[in-house]
C-alpha cells in the first residue's frame, strides 16, 4: 500500500472560538463558502445548543484541495494539531492557548482584542477585570503568528457584526490560499447588509496588517486641567494651581490636580481651598515622617481619597450631574442619537427618608432621625421608587434647584456628618503614621470601600469600620500595611462578607 | 415558529436524483427520510436534532404534496407512542429525540412497540448529547436498544452513511419486525458535508390509507398471553432475521489489510476520529487508506458474532473503539471470545478512557499506546522512540487570569428579573429550598444568582420538590418552564401538588415558546401558528386542574410585582399550592420577530419610540451591586481614565435591547440613581418636535445659566 504521509498536512484546520451570540457561525460558514468556491473539499462542525447562549462556544472547520474523492476529516479539534485559531474576543484566545490548541510550530492566532467580560468579572465589589496584557504576552510567546485587533470596535464603527471583521482579519493573515478578492465575494455571496459587512471587512483587514499594540497602561496625567468659566473664577483657579505647584511636592501634583478640579466641581473654589489645606497638612507631616524615600506615597493617596471623600455622593451632587448640558450631550453621543430624533430621557431614583433628612439643616435632621416614629411616618411618603423625566421641564426644575442647593451644603446634616468621618479618618490615618507609615498609606486606601448610595453605602461604611477595626493588632507589626491590604482586598471580593471575616480571624490569630 | 428560519434548507429537500446535497448532518437526514418514503415524522426538538423539527415544521407544503404526516410531539413518549402506526400498517415512520433524555421519557412506549413488533419499518433518530457541549447527564442509548431489544445503527459520520444508514434502518426494521434506533451524535449532527440525492418518494402507504381501512391483530397487543410470546418471536425470529440481514447486506464492514497481528473494532461513529489519529500515527492517507485492519460497527447492537470472531482469527490483539460507559461492547465480545476459545487478547478501556468523550487526543493517546505494545513495527522510528518531545507551550498562568464561561441568561432575557426579584425575597425571608428545572431558567443556578438545589428532570420541578411537604416555617419553590410545563408538567407537578395538597409555591417560567431548544410553538405560545393550535394560557390549565391561588404577571421585567406576589406567595394563609405564571416573551425570538418590523417602520416615515438604558459614569461609585442582581451581556463595566477612581464602573453597551431590568432593579433593590432610559423617537410627530423644542429651550436656558456661573472642567474619554 502506497502510503501518502505528507498529504495529511495539506489538510487546513481551523478553529473559531467564540462567545454565544457574536456570530461564530457565519464566520464558519463563510470559511466554508470560501473554500468551496475556490475548489477545496470542506468541512465543519459546532456544538451549539444551550451552550451558545452566552457561553464559550467553539467551531470547526477542515479543508483540503477537493480531488473528487471524499476525504475522511475530523470533527473536532485536537491539541497540538490546529493551524488557524481565531478567537472573537480576547479570553476566548487565552482559552484556546490553554486547550493547547495554539502551538509555536504552526498555528496563527488571530483574535479580536477587545473584551467581552465574564459575569465573574463584574461582580466583584472592586476591580475583577481579567489581566489582557497576561493573555497577550502569552499569545506572543505561544502563536507562531499573533495577529490582532479589536475587531469589535470595527464592526460597531461600520455598523456590522463582528464575523465580518474576523474574517477581514483572516484575509489579512494571508493563510488560506484564497485571494482577498475571493474573500469579499463570499460576503458578497449572502444575505443583509453587505455593504456595511464590506466595510468592516477592509478595515479590519488593514487594521491586521499592523502590529499587535501594547495593552493600554495607565497614561501618566500631565498638566493640571483648564477650565472654563467666568474670568473671576478661573483666575482664583490659576491661584490653587500655582499653590499645589509650590506646596506640593511633584510625587503628588497630579493628584492633587485632579483631586483639585473634583471638589471644586461638586461644591466651589473654597472647598477646594479647604482641599488643598488638608493637602498641605498631610504633604508636611510626610516630609517628616522622612515620605521622600517612599515617593510621598501618604500625599498622593491623601490627594486622591480625600478628594474623594469631600465629594461624596449627596443628592444634590446627583442631582447636578443629571442636569448638566455636558451629561446631557453625552447621553445623546451614548444613545446615538441622530438631530432628526427626539430623545426623552428617564431616571429611576429612589429617594428615602435618610437621603431626606440628610438634605436638611442638621439640626432639623437630626431631630427626625432620633424620633424613629416620625422617621417612619415620613418614610412612608417618600420611600417609593420614582421614574423622573429630567427632559421635561417640571422635573429638569426640581432637580435643577435641587443642584442648586450646594450653597446650602455646609449646613446640611449630610455634610456635617459626612466630615466628621472625614475628620476621624484623617486623625486616625495621621496617629498611625507616625508609628507606621506604610500602615497609614493603608487607612487612607481603605476609603475605597465606602461606595454606593443607600443600602450600598450602609454596607460600605460597616466594611470599613470592619477593616479598621484590626488596627490595634496591626499597628505594631512591621507587615501591618500588607496585612490591612488583604482586608481590603477581601472585603472587595464578596458583598455578604464570607471572604473579610476569614481574613479577620487569620488576622486576629496572628 | 422556531428562532432559525429554515426555508433555504427547505428548498434542498425537493432536490431530485443526481443532485448534490450540501449542508448539515442532521438535513441530510431530513432529505433521507423523504427518499425513503416515509409516511410520518414525530418528535421533541431538543438539541442536537432540533433543526430536524424545525426544517420539517418550514416544509409544510413539501410535506403535504407528498402525502407525508409531520406532527411536534407533546413528549418523547407521544412521539414513540406515535409509532403505533407502524404496529399494523406497513407504513414507514420515524421518530426523533435528543437522547438519552429524550429515551428516558419514552422508554414507557419503546418498550411497548419493541415487544408486540411493527409491520412498517419504524426509525428512531436519536440526537446523542454526550460529550462537549452536551447540556445533560452523560449515559448511553447503547444500553435503551440492549433492554428492548431495538436494533441500533451508528453510521460513520459522514453525510453518505448517514444517508445510507437511514434508508437501511427502514429495511433492517421491515426485514425484522423491529424497531431501529439510528444514533447521531452532536457533532455528525451539525456536520456540514454533502451527497448525491435521490428523489423524493410519495409513502407505500399514508396515514389516510390506513385510517380508512382500519386494521387489527391481537397478537401484536402487549397482554397476556401475547406479551409472552413476544419475548420468544424477538429471541427465535427477530434476531436471526437481523443477523442474517446485517451480514447479507453487509451493513458492517471491514477495511484495511487482511492480514496482520492487530486489529481495531470501532464504532461506526468513531469513524473519523480513529482515522485522524491513524493519520497523525502515519497509518492511513488522506482518504481513509489504513495499514491496520478495521472492523467498522455500522450497526453496535445487535454485533454479529461470527462477523467478529472472523476478524479476530489469527490476531494476536483487538482494540475496541467504544465511547462511554458502561462497556457494553467490550463486555459482549469478550464474551463471545472466551466462548470461542480464542486466543487473541481484547483490550479497549485499558488503553481508552473507561468515561468521557473520545477526543482526538485521547484517541491518539489510545491507539498509539496500544500500537506501540502489540505492533510496534507499525510505527515509525520517530513516533515509536521520538526525539526529546517538545514540550507544549506552558500556559498554565493562564488558568489564573482567563475566566470561565459558563452560558447564562442572553440580553434582555425575560426570566432574569425574576430571579434578580427571588434574590431581593431571599434578602427578606431567607434563603428557601429552590427545586430547578431544565430549560433556560436553569442558568439561574450560576452567577449572578445561584438559585435552584436540583434537577430532576424536564417538567419535574414541581415534582421534585413534593417531599418538601410538611408543615414548617419555609415554604418550598420549584421552578418550571412553560416547554416542562407542558411535556408533564402539568399532570406531575400541579395536579400532583393540588392532589397531595402541597402548600409550596410553583413558579412557571412562560416566554412564549420551547425557548431552550430554539424557539418552537408550544400551546400556550402568542403567536398566531397556521399549522398548531396555539393561545392556550397556563394559568387557565392550572385552574382547571385545582389550583385557586393563582398569579399571572405579564411583565416579568416589573421586578417590585414581581418580588410582591412572591412574597405574598411565601407568606399567605392560603393553602395548597400557590402558583404564579411569570410571562414575558423570549428575547431572543421578540428581537427576531421586531427587530425587521421596527426597521421597515423607521423606513417608513412611522413614528418609532426604542428604548435603551444607560448609567451615568460620574454616579456610578463602582460597586457593582446592579450586575450581582442581573448579569446582564449587556450590562457590564469600563474602566475610566480617572486617576482618582480605582474601580470600572458600570456600563450599558451597544447590544442593549431595553428591557428596563437594569432599572427596575436598581428601583426595587434600592441601589442607586446611577441608571436612564433614554427613549429615541425616530420619525417624531409635529407635537413631539414642538415639545422637545419648548421644552429644550428653558432646559438650555437653565444650564447656560448654571454654566455662566461655575467652572466647568472637560472631561477625559473613557480609556479604550
């Protein structure tokens, strides 16, 4: 028997990993389309099924110059033995390297680099994004060609799905034996919207010809923003520049810029004078805490958290961001609104009477607060959920006075109880300094947790006190920073609280 | 109507002699049933062979021109009751299910048919869910055909033995008086391929024939006596006759060298993947050529012994190809090995997996370790003693970053605000015993939601929460769909629960369709079906049945009512069973339906309100409490380029469809005002542009104001 060893290698095979929904198998279809017209033998497979919805999803295909005689090809893809793997978002590439079915010897990869998330991925309290850059660097090392693209982007901006786009990039990838030309006539061959399927299929063609770009870091932060307004205000602005430029050591400066304009935009120039006065006080005790052999780390946090802090999310901050001209041209740009159409806009607010109480004069507030009967009769009226149409002129006018209510602030009971906090943490984060810089860095990051509105705030404020409350263990301990790091971290990962009371008994057992 | 349309398939059906046919594995067979003339098609759709009741329901006219009945079961057991028709009338009928599910609710009537025997040939296209993908228990057919006796075919999957396969299913069934079960699994299922077609043949007999000219024999009626004498016609006459008609026809067959020391046994189905993995060993070309002896199982019950022992004289070792377990082929070979007194040595699960799919790896794992001990002089130098192997690429960081992805609840899906309102109760009253179901809801038992103990079964949720039915301080909910609802549900979870005065709460899930399988009518559907009945409402049947506390929301995305009558469900004095019917229709097909009616209209000049949803960034505090109650696709996060945040917030992309989940939660749980609805009115009416006008001129009006007033700094874009 005459036995043809080499001729198993003219078989092309070729995986598409995708998640349900984006369209995998129009991808194999037109691959199989492709390959037909251009007189190969083709054949491809996919397990859809209840799978496809949502999950990871993965399709088939071989493909071999077509003799007249059937050709025996296999139906699933093995380790090892992959030519062409495309991949319709970034993870989705990862998962295809970790089923080995990426290897230096012979595969491309061609995978979209945008990010569809995993559910596990956003549900954490914090940051759960999976690392792309780890994805992308193993590509590197792991593909014999890495080809990608956020392919995503493309369609959308073409107005097509993204077959389209992995195919273009396919093309570009010069690793079938067909022609560009022989691509675009199998879109051509089929169905709706060609034109804009043709469109997304160039663009990404060209856009796979170029070099792979580096995952996004962070871009360092320049100059301090300009803004704009009355000459007045914008000079006494130029001012508290002039003052972080002078008082504040480099380290923290662009913080401190960014800090600045966060305070100032939720209540005024003063506040941001009482910004930068904190600011100063915290920069001078890390000078003397020796902070310049650990890159003024308590300024800069302190810049970032107390601006944070001092812009805490009242109703009236709610209610200017959701009246201003800005937001509304972003809603329109987000929404894609066209000039021809009408866009009618609705929020879904759901006051109750603590948001209430906290928009009063504090001492009007706390007297509701301590009568619980009274707080529970007032409840009633308000504590419902309201849809407000901000585009109708009643309800612009009451949020808009509502906004307007910031001149009041500093006497409102939110306020006061809101610096309070303020105050003690900055006491506590202060006293723990001196004993234990890097600790005290620490008290400041913990500010992170308190988030959210209602419930979502209660639930942070006791996170907090929670984290805090190991302080005493760990004040004296040279790991005490590392160690209230992981509280916080744990107390991000779940919101009934499994993972922070585990890290508290480990700590408490230290 | 069914999520994919399928009349481009359609027209292959009506292809005549010499032409070729290209598509799907599970078409072909479509096409192969009509070639043979059959008289009827039933089934349940189900993954994998859904697109066979999904093509026959587009091909109606096809179907009636040839006189060809098609009917969508209400279970797997209407559809092999079905096959009745086949008992005393010499018509051709076929039957299809996703197996083994779909086999364990109609074992009842194949046990029923096989015994008294058919007279028309009778086939069963069993859609073989194992393996990846496969959303069901992993078990075997094998074992269904081994109890009653049903012959079981398992073609190469290819599109030509397929084919092939059915048309010698029908004749095996004739020659035999037996029903044939013809097994596909997933894969050959959707297996794009092609083959020379035949026409079309009109039935022997239709159905009409016979209603006309009735027919019957007590002999082939199972009861006593003639149940008994069954069992001996199976053993003395059905048997041999397949034997005899298996080895005449050849429908097995053996490839390769006539000599040489060893030997493969496979399954017909493990065609191509013990081909690959000889390939890749450099034992067989391109086309299928191998260098060691094949012994293909087109048909794996009932094995033909002689056919057997023949391929085995003078080999020192046999390999039996056989995915699953238990090792039912193994176990009877070996058998018929031992009997024969034959020396050659049967392995198979020793150098396989004993479970699990056949991969490619590990059928090249297999087979070059059984080659490597009992014929090394096969292999190449290279493959028996390779080189330092090269090590594969070590990724294994990656199990560390990439993040599973399991399937789960599609954008807008209609059954997500009910389990974000089930969260919001279990907040209130704690957590409760959840009896799940099969079907979409099932996703609900992942996160974000993690609801649902057990299933049991489709259409058993009810049922399976009927232990649960003291008096205790907690209430019991079980869960079904309105596809369970209607396969059994309605008899073995609400008539039961009503019967045994159950005091739990029953939730049915209805959005209009058998929505898991791919969107077919069931009765209670909106949709208008020219062929079915449809517009039967659930909550009707379960009031027919005894149910006097019920609750029907239209609008499952109000997830405040939803949490309400939940609630009250849990908490009423009432007793017996209390049963909401939470409808809302499947996403999925709404935005199939709309989504071409929505564009024409815009085109039209018609006025066109569509929603969407949004979040204001700069209100997002990113804590991410709305996606723990949704998991919305749509619904997901971005990072912003802020220095001062340190976690993404939360963001509504493209793929929005408006469903107002997002916001009726972050109202009924209390979350935050991060979220809009933005309402787009294309082709806006004179008073809509009158008012927007007025109303835009005092709001700029407001803002300028405001803006003269206070500094306003530029935002920066949201990092890419």
């Amino acid at each position: 028997m005459n036995m043809q060893l080499p001729r198993q290698n003219q078989i092309i095979k070729l995986a598409i990993l995708a998640v349900g929904g984006q369209g995998g198998g129009v991808v194999s279809d037109w691959i199989v389309h492709l390959a037909e017209t251009n007189g190969w033998y083709a054949q491809a497979t996919s397990v859809p099924g209840v799978a496809q919805r949502t999950g990871a999803t993965i399709y088939y295909v071989e493909m071999v110059p077509d003799r007249g005689r059937t050709p025996v090809l296999a139906l699933m893809p093995s380790p090892g033995d992959v030519d062409i793997v495309i991949a319709a978002e970034l993870m989705e590439a990862g998962r295809a390297m970790m089923r080995g079915l990426v290897t230096p010897e012979r595969t491309t990869l061609i995978a979209s680099s945008h990010r569809a998330y995993a559910v596990s991925e956003k549900v954490a309290s914090g940051n759960g994004i999976a690392d792309a850059g780890k994805v992308i660097e193993t590509a590197r090392k792991t593909a014999r060609r890495f080809v990608a693209a956020d392919l995503e982007a493309i369609a959308v901006k073409n107005g097509s799905v993204i077959s389209a786009s992995l195919f273009g990039a396919l093309a570009a990838a010069d690793v079938l034996p067909f022609t560009p030309e022989s691509f675009e006539e199998t879109i051509k061959s089929g169905g709706k919207g060609i034109a804009a399927s043709l469109r997304a299929f160039r663009e990404a063609y060209d856009a796979a010809l170029a070099p792979v770009p580096e995952p996004a870091g962070a871009e360092p932060v320049s100059a301090a923003p300009v803004p704009t307004g009355p000459e007045k205000l914008t000079r006494q602005y130029r001012e508290l520049i002039a003052r972080i430029d002078g008082e504040l050591p480099a380290e923290a400066r662009d913080m401190a810029h960014a800090g600045l304009a966060k305070v100032i935009a939720f209540q005024d120039l003063a506040y941001g004078e009482e910004y930068l006065g904190r600011l100063v006080r915290i920069s001078a005790l890390d000078h003397d805490l020796g902070g310049d052999g650990k890159d003024r780390a308590l300024t800069r946090e302190a810049a970032k958290y107390i601006a944070n802090a001092m812009a805490y999310d009242d109703v009236i901050r709610v209610a200017r961001i959701k009246t201003q001209s800005e937001r509304f041209h972003r809603v329109r740009d987000e929404v894609r609104v066209r000039d021809e159409q009408v866009l009618k806009i609705t929020e879904f607010m759901h006051p109750r009477m603590e948001e209430v109480c906290g928009m009063l004069p504090a001492r009007l507030g706390r007297f509701i607060e301590v009568r619980p009967r009274l707080f529970k009769a007032l409840d009633r009226i308000v504590n419902r959920g309201r849809h407000v149409r901000t585009d109708k002129v009643s309800w612009f006018a009451t949020l808009y006075v509502l906004g307007g209510l910031s001149r009041l602030r500093r006497r409102l009971l939110r306020h006061q109880v809101e610096q309070g906090h303020l105050e003690r943490w900055l006491g506590e984060t202060e006293r723990v300094a001196r004993l234990n810089y890097d600790l005290g860095v620490e008290i400041l990051r913990c500010r992170r947790l308190i988030k959210g509105y209602s419930d979502t705030h209660a639930r942070g404020l006791t996170r907090y006190d929670r984290v805090l409350s190991a302080l005493p263990m760990l004040e004296q301990r040279q790991d005490g920073a590392d160690w209230l790091r992981r509280l916080r971290d744990a107390a991000l990962k779940d919101e009934d609280g499994t993972a922070l009371a585990g890290a508290l008994k480990t700590v408490e057992s230290l | 109507m069914a999520e994919r349309s399928f009349a481009k398939e359609v027209q292959q059906l009506k292809i005549g002699a010499g032409e070729e046919f290209r598509g799907e594995g599970i078409l072909a067979i479509t096409k192969a049933l009509l070639q043979c003339g059959v008289g009827y098609v039933v089934g349940y759709q189900g993954a994998p062979i859904s697109h066979l009741m999904d093509v026959l329901a587009d091909a109606q006219d096809i179907l009636g021109d040839l006189g060809v009945h098609f009917e969508a079961s209400a279970s797997e057991a209407a559809a092999a009751a079905a096959l009745a028709a086949s008992v005393h009338y010499p018509i051709r009928g076929a039957a299809t299910w996703k197996s083994t599910v779909g086999t364990n609710v109609a074992s009842d009537a194949l046990a029923n048919l096989s015994s008294g025997g058919v007279t028309g040939g009778a086939l069963i296209i069993v859609g073989e869910d194992y393996g990846e993908g496969s959303s069901i228990m992993q078990e075997r057919s094998h074992s269904f055909a081994m109890k009653s006796q049903i012959w079981l075919l398992d073609p190469k999957p290819n599109l030509e033995s397929i084919v092939k396969a059915v048309e010698d299913g029908f004749e095996l069934s004739e020659a035999t008086n037996t029903p044939v079960m013809l097994e596909v699994r997933i894969r050959s299922c959707h297996v794009h391929g092609r083959f020379i077609a035949k026409d079309n043949q009109r039935p022997q007999m239709s159905v009409k024939d016979a209603l006309e000219a009735p027919r019957r024999d007590t002999q082939r009626i199972v009861l006593p006596p003639a149940s008994f004498l069954h069992e001996q016609e199976k053993i003395r006459k059905r048997w041999p006759a397949a034997i005899e008609f298996i080895k005449s026809r050849k429908l097995n067959e053996m490839v390769g060298p006539k000599r040489g020391g060893v030997g493969i046994v496979l399954q017909g189905g493990m065609y191509n993947s013990v081909i690959r993995a000889l390939q890749r060993l450099g034992l067989a070309d391109l086309y299928g050529s191998s260098m060691v002896p094949l012994y293909i199982l087109n048909v794996t019950y009932p094995l033909v012994d002689d056919e057997f022992l023949a391929f085995c004289k003078n080999k020192d070792a046999v390999l039996v190809v056989e995915e699953g377990q238990p090792d039912h082929l193994e176990q009877a070979f070996g058998h018929m090995l031992h009997k024969a007194e034959s020396l050659t040595r049967l392995h198979g699960k020793d150098y396989l997996p004993m479970a699990g799919e056949y991969t490619g790896q590990a059928m090249l794992d297999g087979l070059s370790g059984f080659l490597r001990d009992k014929a090394p002089e096969l292999l190449s130098a290279k493959i028996r003693l390779p080189n330092a192997p090269t090590a594969p690429p070590d990724v294994s960081h990656l199990a560390q970053v990439v993040p599973m992805r399991p399937p789960g609840f599609c954008t807008g899906c209609p059954e997500r605000p009910i389990f974000s309102a089930m969260k919001l109760v279990e907040r209130e009253l704690g957590q409760h015993h959840v009896a799940a179901d099969i079907g979409c809801h099932l996703f609900s038992i992942m996160p974000p939601f993690n609801i649902g103990a057990t299933t049991m079964g489709y259409g058993l949720g009810p049922a399976s929460a009927s232990a649960f039915n003291v008096p205790a301080k907690k209430r019991s909910i079980a869960i079904m769909g309105d596809g369970g609802f209607w396969h059994n549900g309605l008899a073995s979870g609400i008539g039961n629960a009503v019967f045994n005065k159950n005091d739990g709460v029953i939730l049915v899930v209805d959005n209009y369709y058998s929505a898991a399988t791919g969107g077919q009518d069931i009765l209670s559907s909106r949709a208008s079906n020219k062929t079915r009945s449809t517009r039967h409402p659930i909550e009707d049947a379960v009031k027919g049945v005894g149910v006097n506390w019920v609750r029907r929301i239209d609008r499952t995305y109000d997830v405040s009512l939803m949490r309400d009558t939940l609630r009250e469900a849990l908490t009423t004095g009432e007793k017996g069973p209390k049963v909401i019917v939470a409808s809302s229709e499947c996403m999925l097909n709404k935005q199939r339906r709309e989504k071409p009616l929505i564009a024409k209209a815009i085109q039209d000049g018609k006025r066109v309100v569509k929603p969407r949803f949004g979040v204001d960034e700069d209100v997002c505090t990113g804590d991410h409490a709305c996606i723990r109650l949704s998991g919305c696709p749509s619904l997901s996060v971005k990072q912003l380029d802020d220095p001062l945040r340190d976690d993404p917030v939360a963001a509504i992309d493209q793929s929005c469809v408006g469903c107002g989940n997002c916001g009726e939660v972050a109202d009924a749980a209390v979350l935050c005002p991060s979220f809009y609805r933005a309402d787009v009115i294309s082709n806006p009416s004179r008073l809509d542009r009158f008012l927007a006008g007025l109303r835009q001129k005092v709001i700029g009006f407001l803002q300028r104001r405001r803006d003269r007033k206070s500094l306003i700094f530029a935002k920066a874009e949201a990092a890419p």
